[in-house]
C-alpha cells in the first residue's frame, strides 16, 4: 500500500475530506515524505478522502512529478499552474470541501504537544482562508502520527541495511582518525564516507575531552589529544535515516573512570532492553535505565541531563516521542516504532560519554539495528 492510500485511510477515519500540503524550497518534509521526491518550486500535494488526489506544480517540474507518482503506483492529477492568479483559480475548487487538514501544530508548547506537524507559514495560511473563507482547516497531525510513528516491513529493511553500512564506517575509524586532526576535519572526512553511499542523515557531532560533555557539541577547529573521543552521527542513503553514538580512546590505554563509565551505561541500557516491548509504557526503559546508573553510583540527576531515546525514522528525530523518564505512563510502546537508546554521562569541563543504539519495538521485545563495542575502541 503506498503513502497516498494509506493517508486516505486515515482520513476516513478521522473523518476529514482532504489533507494539503502546501510547499516551497523544502519549506514542508511532508512534500518530500509523501512524494519520495525534492520538488523545489511552489507546489500543493492534495490527499483526497474520495480519492481524487491532486497535485498542483510547476510547468517546470509537472513531468517530474508525474513520472515519480507512476513508479510509486499513486494514481493522482498533476497539473500546471501558469501565475499565481492561476494558483488561486486551480486551488479554489480542491478548498471547496468542508473540512481540511493543514500541517500545523497544536499545543506546541506542551510536552505531548504536536509541534511535530508545525510547518505551514502564517502567511500561506492566510491566503488559503481567504481563498476559502468557510472551510474548516484543521491541524494534519493525526495524520502525520499514525503515518510516520510506526515504521512499515520496508521502513525496517531500509534502516538493517544503512545500519551494516554505518558500523562498518565506525569500526574502520580508528584506523584512519590520528592526533593533531581537528574535530572539524574528521567530521568532513567521515561524512565525505557518508555520501559515498548516499547521504547524511545529520551533521556528524565530533567531540573531544571536554566538548564531549556537550551533548550537541558543534564541532571545531581543535586538535585531537588524548582521551575522551564521542562521534554522534548517522547516514540515509534513502528514506530512513541512522542515528549511532559511539565513544572512543585516543592515545593508549584507557583510563580507569572512563571504562568505569563506559561499562555502567552498557550495563543500564541492558536493564532498559529488558522492558522494552510492544503494549509497556514508553517510560519504563527510561526509569530502568537511571536506576541501574544509580546502582553503580552515577548521580544520574547532575550526570545525565537528556532523554533515553527518540523516535528514528524519515528525520533523525522523528515523530513519535520518544523514551523518557517523566513522560506519563498512558504513552505506550507500539509494535514497529523505530527508536534510539542512548544514555550519557558528562562531566563538564573534563569529558562525556554516550553509547547509542538504534532499534526496533517488537511484540516479544526489540530488534537491534545496531551494536555498542564491549569494550571502548582505542585509537
């Protein structure tokens, strides 16, 4: 079932006529979601409850368009609009219906708000009100849940095989990343590897001793010395993306409180996997995971300052939540979410460790997409 259908369905069950998707230079990810195509000048996706799906391009980029729609197997009118009086007199019929769903979000400032469907400017809101006055445009969030949170068999397969590829990329490092380099020219080097095999899914985090304790350390000109090395970063050479942390040693052996740490994050994501299941709350494997810090005597308050996990999927941070201790227990974990487990430690001004997993919720438990190294790799 493709995306349009399977978008139709959603909106027949949640009894809205059409969702639209307005978009312009990337401005909406649903455009590229739904159509698994860049189309870069004003366009207008329309997903009809009736079927008759509609999309509104440029003369441009109508057979691009149209050629991607027949590979997909999506059965929709393109049609080219000539000026912007035309994008009216082309829209003013699909706005007829009673009830529409736009991309924007609601209660975004709440912690289980729908921020995640906030993408349609103020201004583009306007003109489609006044081009259709009395419909009723509501937010597409519903949708967008259901249709990004849980992963399809192809979603899956997509990820095993970008996952083999990105830990083959981590397990070579070592063999390439020297000190004096700067954190800068390793992120370059290893996302030039990235893109040898498709894409970036984020700009790579490369971070030593003490940017290590950022967890979202920029990068920079720095030289590599000895210690703490954390590289955060993950590949999409298609449609899902990676997402791996893995920390190392440069320089010798190890020192006894980063192993120490080290092997107390293995030992607290091994609690989290074993509440980790379809139908259990979504923050048991967050709370199992700093109790077991706890146990091994990490003040997992002062140390530990980010969730568990997110949702992986389309975008690195993807919609669906994710793993956190405080999030209410009524958010369970559903078959097929694809999520991160990645718990830190940091210590500012010295180092920070994280060890980052991405996995598969599954009836009887998890799959592993990825691996953690036993035991930190030296470089």
């Amino acid at each position: 079932m493709n995306l349009f259908d399977r978008a139709q369905q959603l909106l027949e069950k949640f009894e809205i006529d059409g969702w639209l998707i307005p978009c312009q230079e990337g401005s909406d990810i649903h455009s590229e979601f739904m159509l698994d195509l860049e189309v870069h000048i004003r366009h207008y996706i329309f997903v009809s409850k009736d079927g008759n799906h509609r999309i509104l391009t440029c003369t441009m980029e109508k057979a691009m368009v149209e050629k991607q729609l027949n590979n997909m197997g999506v059965d929709a009118q393109v049609e080219a609009y000539t000026s912007f009086d035309d994008i009216k007199t082309k829209l003013k019929p699909i706005l007829s219906r009673s009830k529409i769903a736009l991309d924007f979000g609601e209660n975004v400032l709440s912690r289980e708000g729908t921020s995640f469907a906030e993408y349609i400017p103020l201004g583009e809101y306007r003109a489609l009100k006044e081009i259709s006055p009395k419909t009723n445009f509501v937010s597409a969030a519903p949708i967008i849940f259901d249709l990004r949170t849980i992963k399809t068999y192809e979603d899956i397969q997509d990820l095993r095989e970008t996952a083999k590829i990105n830990l083959e990329i981590l397990e070579d490092l070592p063999n390439w990343i020297k000190i004096g380099m700067t954190e800068n020219e390793i992120k370059r080097k290893l996302e030039v590897k990235y893109l040898e095999y498709g894409g970036i899914a984020f700009p790579a985090i490369v971070a030593n001793n003490a940017n290590a304790a950022d967890p979202h350390h920029n990068g920079s000109d720095k030289k590599i010395e000895k210690g703490v090395l954390l590289i955060d970063s993950g590949m999409k050479p298609h449609r899902m993306c990676s997402d791996i942390t893995w920390t190392y040693w440069v320089g010798g052996e190890p020192s006894e409180d980063f192993v120490q740490a080290y092997q107390a994050l293995l030992y607290s994501k091994e609690k989290s996997y074993e509440v980790i299941r379809a139908g259990l709350p979504m923050n048991l494997p967050a709370i199992k995971c700093r109790e077991a810090l706890t146990e091994k005597g990490y003040d997992h308050e002062k140390l530990y300052y980010h969730s568990l996990g997110h949702s992986l999927g389309f975008q690195v941070h993807d919609v669906g939540g994710g793993m956190r201790a405080k999030m209410p227990e009524s958010y369970l974990q559903q078959e097929n979410m694809v999520i991160t487990n990645e718990p830190g430690l940091y210590w500012e001004g010295k180092w920070g460790v994280r060890l980052e997993d991405d996995l598969v919720i599954k009836k009887d438990g998890m799959e592993k997409l990825t691996y953690i190294p036993k035991d930190p790799l030296t470089i």
